[in-house]
C-alpha cells in the first residue's frame, strides 16, 4: 500500500511541474511587442519592453560621419544615428559586424563590433 505523504508529494509535484511549462509554453508562443523579431531567429533583433531599447545585428556597408548603414543578418537594411552621446566600444568601420543599442528613433545609444 502507498503512503499518503508519498502520494500527496506526487500530486504536488506534478502540479509544479505542469504549472511551470504551461507558463513556458505560453513565453514561447507570445510574439510581444516587438514585431520585427523573427520567429526562430531571436538574435537578430532583441527588444527591450520595459525601456524601448533594441538590440540591432548586421554588417556596417557604409558609415557617412555618424550615420551607419548597416545590413541586417535577415537581410533588411537600415541607418543608424550615432553622435557624441553614443558610447563607441571598440572601432566601427566598413564591413565590420556590429551589433546595436538603438532606441525608438534608431538613434545608436551602444555600438560594438560583434564576435
């Protein structure tokens, strides 16, 4: 014959267990607020909710003083403002693989060279 704490230690479990991947489950299937993220491809934009910040992946084509023109790994292309309250880690130059810190405006808060 069973226990009773042992059965109790059971359902318990079981319902932790089912409680934590429903909340998974639905984690995943949510898109959120970001509408360029690409399903199956979360590194090539990652956004920010709670300060509209994204995190913006590509190669730089060309820079024009602080303007960079990048293509995105997904293909797409697009300019990035920098100016003088734009942390630089690293140089940035033609061809180099970046990756972003860019707010609502694609102003460029963070800019580094990608591994």
């Amino acid at each position: 014959m069973v226990s009773i704490p042992k059965v109790i230690g059971a359902v318990s479990c079981s319902a932790v267990l089912f409680l934590s991947l429903s909340n998974s489950a639905e984690a995943r299937m949510s898109t959120g607020p970001c509408p360029d993220r690409i399903g199956g491809q979360p590194s090539l934009l990652v956004c920010d909710e709670a300060t509209s910040i994204n995190t913006v992946k590509g190669d730089v084509l060309r820079v024009e003083g602080y303007n960079y023109f990048i293509e995105r790994f997904d293909g797409k292309k697009m300019w990035l403002h920098a100016d003088q309250t734009t942390k630089m880690i690293g140089h940035v130059g033609r061809g180099d693989r970046i990756e972003a810190k860019v707010d609502k405006q694609e102003h460029v808060l963070v800019i580094r060279p990608s591994e």
